[in-house]
C-alpha cells in the first residue's frame, strides 16, 4: 500500500483527513505504549542493536544496518542480523540462504543482509536472536523492532529520512508515525539523519525546540558499477519507502530519466508487471533501472532485463558512534 499524501504534508496544511482519524491515532499509539511498558526485554548473552524508525515505510534504514554492520566487523565483532523478514512468508527463526530462499520466503531486505553477514528471519525476535547467539554470534543487529519489546536493547539508533522527516507528526492512520515523535526518541540513543546536506541543514533546523538524542548524519551515495551513466535513456521503478530520492539519484549520476513507476514499498514484482516495465522502456529505447532492494524481489528469469543501482550509506561524522560501539565492545577496533 501506498502512503496517503496527506500524511507527508506539513502539520498545518494535511487536510480534514487526519483530524478525522486522530482518535484511531490515539488508540494505536496507547496500544504501542502498553506494549512497550509490558514487554518482556529478553537479553540474550550478547549486545543488541536495534535499528528502527518512528515512521512507517522506507528511511534508509536497510543501508544503514549495512553501515553498522561493517563497521562492527572493522572491530572484529561478528554480529548476525535478525529481521521480521517483511514482506515474506517465512515465520522462522530461520538463517537466510541466498542460494535457497528468494524475496517471496524471507524478504528482500534479508536478501541483502545475507550478503554480508549471517541473517536470520524471525517473526518471534527472542527466539531468533537465541537461534544466531547458538550459532556463534558476538552481537545482534536488529533490522526494525524498535516498537518490539522482545529484547532489551543496548544500543537504539532511529532513523529518519531528512526529505520527509516525521510527516505530519499524526499517529497512523493519521499519519506515518509508529508512535509519538516524544515518546520514540526518549528511548533512542542516536538519531540518524540521512539525505543530502541541504536536506538534513532543513530537518534539523525544523527539530528546534525539541529534545533530540545525538544526532548522526549521512547520506547515501551510489555504489560504482563501471556503467557510464551519462546521457544514458532508462526507464527507474521503485518500490521503496521514497522512490522520488531514487529518481533522484539516477539524474545526479546524469542519466536522462525518460519515466518513472512509484510502486507500493516492498510491492510483489510478478512477471507481468515487469514486462509491462520492460515494454515502457523499450518503447522510449530506455534501459529499465531499479534499486538494489527491488531487484531482490525481481522474477529470475527475467532478471538479466534490469540494470539495478546499489546505494550504501556514508557517514557524516561516525565519532559518537565509534565510541558508542567501543564501550560496547572493549578492547575491539
């Protein structure tokens, strides 16, 4: 499903909408309370780090749990990520395998994480954190959970997407938001900004006033494929939390974008939408161009159609962090 528009609008300037459904906000958020204050916060023998977000949909937190990952392994720490596995089937606790499982089972964010490290799907966190702590692992990276109470977290790093911020600020089905900004960042650690200079200088100068955790920043920047971008015609799709910043993205590279298809984050790619894709860019003699996530969730057999571009995420300032992960890990790094 796609985010209504009203829930990105300014506060002021949403519409009746989300002071009709306020009171459904209302609700969802005392329920969240209450599950957070009864849950059980299982530790499991090892630090976990929970990257989450206060809104629904995409915020860079997948390049970023990649970020972290890589940084924990700099220190030597040999850390398993456990994620939901959204948008598959799979209940778990299951170690993802690349070579057997496909986006339908696991997910297409566990896909990715399974390149570079263990991963586990696991709808029950406690239960796949155990499962990676048996099979050998020195740290838990959690990929979303931060409104799951089924482990203690040591770490808490939120992260919000600069361009669209916390929307309209509303509770859904109000707005995007998992749980009130106040009440979410109380409980963070960091919060972690990413976009474009000007986009973060903006986010952050709107937050004044209000009580932040330690803010990083970062950005995402395009992985070097050896393709020449350059006036080259392609045909972008995406079906992430904010396809527009990946449109963008395609044009700072220099590619002519001849159009565009927004789908529903995490959507099912079938074999016949893609071909419908294909046909488009054909018609427009446009190569057809997706996110490397997308691409996760991409029919095999016609897979070799699709140019993908990988993004990973480059940090402003990683000190606190470091130092964060330091105390964390002594005697590592």
């Amino acid at each position: 499903m796609k985010a209504p528009a009203f829930w990105y609008r300014p506060p002021g300037r949403a519409g009746l909408a989300p002071r009709l459904l306020a009171p459904l906000g209302r609700i969802g958020a005392a329920l969240t309370e209450r599950r957070l204050a009864h849950g059980p916060r299982h530790r499991v023998g090892v630090p976990v780090i929970c990257v989450g977000n206060l809104t629904v949909g995409g915020t860079g937190k997948t390049p970023a749990v990649i970020a972290l990952l890589e940084r924990l392994a700099a220190r030597g720490v040999t850390a398993h990520v456990v994620t939901r596995g959204h948008g598959g089937s799979e209940r778990g606790p299951l170690r993802v395998d690349p070579g057997r499982h496909d986006a339908r089972r696991v997910g297409d964010e566990a896909l990715l994480h399974a390149a570079f490290t263990p991963t586990w799907v696991a709808r029950d966190r406690h239960r796949g954190a155990l499962a990676a702590v048996a099979a050998g692992a020195g740290a838990i990276v959690l990929d979303d959970g931060f409104q799951n109470p089924a482990l203690a977290h040591d770490l808490a790093i939120v992260v919000v997407d600069a361009a669209r911020g916390f929307g309209n600020e509303r509770v859904m089905p109000a707005g995007p938001l998992r749980e009130p900004v106040e009440r979410g960042l109380e409980r963070a650690d960091f919060l972690l900004v990413i976009g474009a200079p000007g986009e973060r200088h903006r986010f952050l100068a709107s937050q004044k006033g209000r009580a932040l955790p330690p803010v990083l920043e970062g950005a995402l920047e395009p992985v070097e494929m050896g393709i020449d971008w350059a006036g080259l015609p392609v045909f972008a799709f995406a079906g992430i939390g904010h396809p527009a910043r990946f449109f963008a993205t395609l044009e700072n590279l220099g590619a002519r974008l001849v159009g565009t298809a927004a789908l529903a984050d995490h959507q099912p790619i079938s074999p016949a939408l893609l071909r419908r894709l294909l046909k488009l860019a054909r018609a427009k003699g446009a190569r057809l161009v997706t996110t490397e996530k997308d691409a996760a969730r991409l029919p095999p057999g016609l897979r070799h159609e699709v140019l993908s571009l990988p993004v990973r995420l480059a940090f402003e300032a990683p000190a606190p962090l470091d130092a964060a992960l330091a105390r964390l890990f002594p005697g590592t790094g």
